[in-house]
C-alpha cells in the first residue's frame, strides 16, 4: 500500500494543497497528513492542514458549527489560489 500513497507523488510542481483531516481517523492516521504537509512544504508547494479534533475519517460527530468553520477555511484556500 506504501507506493499508493499520494505523498510518494508530490513534487515542486503539485498545485495547491489544502488537507482537512481528523484527529481520531483510524484508517488514514493523522500522522500521515502531518507528514504529507512536511512533504509539500519541502518542496515548496503552497498548503495548509485544517486540523478536525476528535473526528473520524467521515468526519462523524461534525456539528454546524465546525462544518461552517471548515468550509470557511476551505473558501478562503480557494479564493486564495483560484484565479
């Protein structure tokens, strides 16, 4: 499964990347989106982590406030990179 990683695939030239990710996801390990910002940072590709505490991976438990939180975030990495 190691060489299906996404991170195996980033390079300089990877377009903007946001990730959203729970704290509490067991079948894509937190560790792994910190590790794949690592790896977009070392290669200069502009990206952001929005860290989901205590959610799973279908972000289960998400309330309307973290939804309007998330989306926020989401919209202005956009705006931010869409021209």
């Amino acid at each position: 499964m190691e060489e299906l990683s996404p991170i195996n695939y980033i390079t300089p030239d990877s377009v903007p990347t946001l990730l959203l990710h729970g704290t509490m996801d067991y079948l894509v390990g937190y560790k792994t989106a910190l590790k794949t910002i690592k790896t977009l940072k070392e290669n200069n590709v502009p990206c952001d982590l929005v860290t989901c505490e205590g959610l799973e991976h279908q972000f289960k438990g998400c309330t309307d406030k973290m939804v309007e939180d998330y989306f926020g975030k989401v919209n202005s990495f956009f705006c931010k990179f869409s021209k």
